[in-house]
C-alpha cells in the first residue's frame, strides 16, 4: 500500500511540473510569424489575444498573422465532388 502511494504521489508530481513546463513554453520575444505559422497550421483560430495577455501586449500582430495565414495556407484542403 505505501509502494502505491508513492507511485502515485511521485507521478502527480510529475504531472504538475510537465503542466507548468508546457504553460512557461511561451517566451514573448519569440518569433511571431513561426508562433503564427504553427497555429495556422494546426487549424487553430488566432491567438492574437491571448498571447497579448500573456506578453503584456508586446505582440508583433502583423508579423503574427502573415504567419498565420501562411501556415492556414499549407492545411491540406479536401476538394468538393
């Protein structure tokens, strides 16, 4: 029983700081047209607000949505019949 406890207590741990690693992934000076391409890419909508709030509004938009757009541009389409 102690065995499982530990298990368990070391692998909430270990879920914790894999979730606070993937919430500090974001630097603000990062590069905003990749951060854009990515989330084009990946069919998200933008994410000019949120990343606004995280970085304190220091966001290149314009860089960010050239990005986005290309990154839109490259998901593969299905054709109409």
């Amino acid at each position: 029983m102690l065995i499982r406890l530990r298990r368990l207590k070391n692998t909430a741990l270990a879920m914790v700081c894999a979730a606070l690693a993937g919430c500090a992934a974001l630097e603000c000076d990062t590069n905003w047209y990749e951060t854009g391409r990515r989330d084009g890419l990946i069919g998200a909508e933008t994410q000019v607000e949120y990343y606004s709030g995280r970085c304190d509004g220091n966001v290149d938009v314009l860089r960010y949505l050239e990005g986005w757009h290309a990154g839109t541009a490259m998901r593969p389409r299905i054709s109409a019949m």
